[in-house]
C-alpha cells in the first residue's frame, strides 16, 4: 500500500548533459564515478528514502553514463537505509529470467530494499548494441510475460518450468529469494495507451510519471483509474511516483541566478534536450515572473516556493518523489529541500 507520508528519492547522476536543455544534469560537464556514489550516501544520511539509477547504456552529452546495476549494486555496498530502485530497468538489455535472479540477490543482500521500476529501454541503444526492439504491442506483450516470470521465479519454491510465447524455463531455480515478501515492488511508468494501463492494473505495486504539471497529471491518473476500474481493481493500492527536475536555493532570485549560470554552459555536443526558449528569454531580460510560472512541470524557486509545488502533487495522491538536482554536482540543492522542505510535509 502506498505510504502515508511522502516520500523523497534522490535521483543519481549517472551521466553529464550540460548546457541550456536543461535535462536531468545540466550543471555537470564531465561524469565523475566516485562523486555519483558519493551523493548517494550523502543523500541516505540527509534522510532520502530511496536512490534511483538509470538503465541506459548509452546517455550524456559524449554517450558516457555509468551502467546501472552496476551502480546500483556499489550503492548498496555504501548504504544501509535507502531503498534501491532502478529507473525503467530495462528488459532488452537481460533476459526476464536473469532480471529476477539478479534482484533476487540484491534484495537478500540489502536488506530487501529493492523496488523494481520495470520497462523495455531505449530504442537507439538497442540498435546501437544489437539488441531487440520490436513493435510497441509486442514490447507490452513481451513486458508483460516478463513480468509473469519474474514473479513466479521470485515465488517458486520448486524448479520453475515456464512455457510462454516469448519466454521459457525448464528447472530454473532462483535462490536465494527476494527477502521482500510476497515480492520486491514492482513499479510501472506512464499512460501511454490502454494496452500498457492494463498491463499497470494487473501487475503494478507503483505508477511513475516523468515530468508533469499538477493538471497534466491529473489527466494521466485519470486515465490509470479508468485502466484499475476496467481489471476490477482498487486503485488506491498503486503508489504513485513523480520524477521531476528540481532547481531549488534559498531564493528566488538566487535560484534564477543558478538557471542563467547553467544556461551559460557550453551546450552539450551530443544532445542537449528540448531547449526552454521561454526560460531563456526570461534569463536574458528583466522578466521578474517566478519560475514556477514559466516551468509548470519542474520543482523551482525558494523552499516556500518548492514547498507549495509539492504539496500541489501530493494533494493529487503523489507519495513518492525521484528528484533530479539541477544544480548538481553542488550538493546545495539537495541539501535545501531536505533541510527546509521535507520535514514540512512529513507526518509525524
């Protein structure tokens, strides 16, 4: 069930991407490994629920990023508290039945902090690497038989035979188990068609949206709701999950400073996201409009400022939010929020 105080994940960057597209990473220029891991701890001792890598194999504005169960495994060796999810952990790259033994050994090895935030992965780095990427029925097909493997591997207590249309065992063992019982979380990201809300409603402990705007939002959990009502089930049982870019200090104008500083960074080479042609007139110029008015769907200004955008979200039902930190690798801004705007919305 989903919890009753709002949670707050820290999300680990894994890659640089600088520059005015301002995605994800835009105030780091050059992937540092041991800083990566060392915000993680940094983050569990600020009191961070959770810690979120990315399943990529190619990313960042030179294609580096760091590989993610990797990560997340040297995470866990430097933690004791945080939970451990994977963002879209990406079926291409493994095999269902290697996914559930995988997280099957890193759940009884953390403690069983692991939630599994599933999906297929990237369509550019499947072709890069020579892996598969069929059509989207067939990757909801495909995800959702994977899903049916991964749990009964999880569950089985005798050698599983599994004969599906794309997947199959004969013996397979997974031992030890997850310590997380019935099993760890699974999370399922976004409404991008009734075919993948249904796969949601049958097999989802999570829903996560990327960044949305409080009414944007509300549209997507409406159209979760319709997908839970249609396979009978009670959608108060999804937790759901935001991830969402974050640019906080302890003003506004000082977050606007911070904007222009990343905004004045070489432009990221390789890629460099969608660029906010109305934040960069507004950086240019005397536009004294917050943020917030010009960036529906990020978290930005002040912590009074940051602190009434959560509560937006929460009042939609949100109780768990993974926080990308623009301003990283200054560790301000996630020293900010947990200083000035978590313990606000946490109840007792």
């Amino acid at each position: 069930m989903p919890p009753t105080s709002p949670q707050f994940g820290f999300c680990v960057p894994m890659f640089a991407m600088p520059g005015a597209g301002f995605f994800r990473t835009p105030a780091w220029t050059d992937l540092d490994p041991p800083a990566t891991v060392d915000a993680c701890v940094e983050a569990e001792r600020l009191g961070y629920d959770s810690v979120w890598v990315a399943d990529h194999l190619i990313h960042g504005h030179d294609g580096g990023i760091l590989e993610g169960w990797t990560t997340l495994c040297v995470i866990a060796g430097r933690t004791q508290r945080v939970r451990l999810g994977t963002i879209h952990m990406a079926q291409a790259l493994r095999p269902p039945s290697m996914g559930a033994k995988i997280s099957a050994t890193l759940d009884a090895l953390s403690g069983g902090r692991f939630i599994m935030f599933y999906d297929w992965g990237g369509e550019a780095e499947a072709a890069a690497y020579g892996l598969p990427y069929p059509p989207e029925d067939e990757r909801v097909d495909r995800l959702d038989e994977g899903i049916r493997l991964i749990k009964e591997l999880w569950q089985a207590d005798e050698p599983l035979d599994f004969e599906g249309r794309f997947y199959a065992t004969k013996g397979a063992i997974c031992r030890p188990k997850p310590l997380q019982r019935p099993h760890p979380p699974i999370w399922i990201g976004e409404a991008r068609n009734d075919a993948w809300l249904d796969m949601v409603a049958r097999h989802a402990d999570g829903w996560n949206s990327v960044p949305a705007s409080p009414e944007r939002l509300s549209g997507k959990i409406d159209q979760l709701r319709a997908a839970c009502a249609r396979a009978g089930r009670d959608a108060s049982e999804i937790e759901l999950s935001l991830e969402v870019q974050i640019l906080i200090a302890p003003t506004e104008a000082e977050a606007r400073a911070q904007a222009r500083r990343i905004a004045d960074l070489p432009a990221a080479p390789r890629r460099t996201g969608r660029r906010n042609e109305a934040l960069l007139e507004s950086l240019r110029s005397d536009d004294t409009r917050p943020l917030a008015e010009l960036l529906p769907d990020w978290l930005v200004g002040s912590p009074d400022a940051v602190l009434a955008q959560v509560q937006a979200y929460v009042d939609l039902g949100v109780s768990h939010f993974m926080l990308w930190f623009l301003d990283f690798p200054s560790l301000d801004g996630m020293r900010l929020f947990a200083e000035h705007v978590a313990p606000r919305l946490r109840r007792p």
